[in-house]
C-alpha cells in the first residue's frame, strides 16, 4: 500500500486509503507546518474535525502546501451539539470558512449515536435531519 493508493466510493470519488489526521495537532504554527509536511511527504487525504479547534491552521496548511486543493482530499465533521439541518448548515459554512475551502470531499457525523441526545431526540432523527444538510458541502453532490 501507497499514500497514492484509493479506493472508489460509491458515488465514483476516489479516497486515499491513508490519510493524515489532524486530532490533536496543536492549533497554530503546528498544525499548519504538519499539514504543509504531510503533503509534501505525499499525503493526499487530509482529516480534521469541528472538535479538534485546528481547522483554520489546516486549511492555512493545505492553502500554503505545493499541491493544488483539487488534488487533495479533504474531510471535517460536525460535532453532537448540532441536532437539526439548520444548525449543521450553519456547522458546515463555519467549518468551509475556517478551513478557507469552497468545498470538502468529505463530511462526517463525527459521532452518530451520542449518548447524550438518545432519549431526548434519538440518533436516528437527529441523523437524518443533519445529513440533509450534506448536500451543502460541494456543488458537486
């Protein structure tokens, strides 16, 4: 296996089999240092998340990197406090805009079954009502 290798998703993208994940990578100059490294050593997938409070240092890194921003790959999440499509729309202009991007190829429930919401809203509503807003993260979708 390569960092080049990919696997074909469903919908015809392809996705790095490895990427380089940003969970707690110090926001600031160190994270956008690893993430200008991880490209340059080949990396294609870049993985960060809402929680992980770096995204804008990741996207200063993938904007400051030797690769253009369609040769890479980029993945953030929405977190649990976002329970309705309203607040995961928002959730995903935030994270564009932090990142600097004009659209991700990846975006994730970061966690689709919290504890804290499974008697109140219950996962499954909560999760059919985020994932309607996906459809805001690439014109492409």
């Amino acid at each position: 296996m390569t960092l080049s290798d990919t696997y074909q998703l469903n919908n015809g993208e392809k996705i790095p089999v490895v990427g380089f994940g940003t969970w707690q990578t110090p926001d600031g100059e160190v994270a956008e240092k690893s993430v200008i490294a991880a490209i340059d050593a080949g990396y294609r997938h870049i993985d960060t998340a809402a929680i992980y409070k770096n995204e804008g240092s990741v996207g200063r890194g993938i904007a400051n990197a030797s690769v253009a921003r369609e040769a890479l790959f980029v993945t953030t999440k929405l977190w649990n406090d976002n329970v309705t499509y309203e607040q995961a729309a928002a959730a995903i202009d935030e994270s564009l805009a932090r990142l600097g991007l004009d659209y991700l190829d990846l975006y994730l429930i970061h966690w689709p079954n919290p504890e804290r919401i499974r008697e109140t809203i219950g996962y499954e509503k909560r999760n059919a009502e985020v994932w309607r807003a996906n459809g805001r993260c690439s014109d492409s979708w």
